[in-house]
C-alpha cells in the first residue's frame, strides 16, 4: 500500500526514512522483519533509533538490514573515539 501511495504521489522512496525504536523492534521482532524486507525492497530507508536504552544487544541486529543507527548517548560512554590515536603494541 505504501509503495501505492509513493507511486501516485510521485515521491521517490529512497528519500524516505522510516525511524523505529529498540523497544518497538523487539516487541514485533517477526513482523518488523517482514516489514522491513518490503520496505527495503521499494528503496525505503530503515533507522534504527535509540539504541542501547532497552535491550542493548548486537545479537538480534543481524535479522535486520538498517540504514542508520541511533545510538543512545548516556548508555554508551564507552563508544566515544579518543581525542589521539593510540600507538600499537602489535607488530606484524
């Protein structure tokens, strides 16, 4: 239907950008993924916002082919790049 709508409205999909949240994503994980596949198959955009405030594991995200991530600030310090490359110990 939405490929219906884009296609009499002369909107190009691939400017579309669809955001759904963690919590959303896991609460329909079989349909989101259905969902997406479609959504995907017409050039629309898929986000995926709020990261890291519910559920916070990688292992899930492979079902999924997003565009964007979102990742939550306040949960992931750890993600931040230093100010200064680090030298390596490892030689090759």
């Amino acid at each position: 239907m939405l490929h219906q709508i884009l296609e009499e409205e002369r909107f190009n999909p691939r400017r579309l950008e669809i955001k759904v949240t963690e919590s959303v994503l896991m609460e329909h994980l079989d349909s989101a993924t259905r969902i997406f596949q479609s959504l995907h198959h017409i050039g629309v955009r898929i986000a995926l916002d709020d990261f890291g405030i519910g559920y916070s594991s990688l292992s899930y995200l492979h079902r999924f082919t997003f565009d964007k991530f979102k990742i939550d600030g306040p949960s992931s310090p750890r993600w931040r790049p230093s100010p200064k490359p680090r030298p390596s110990s490892t030689r090759w």
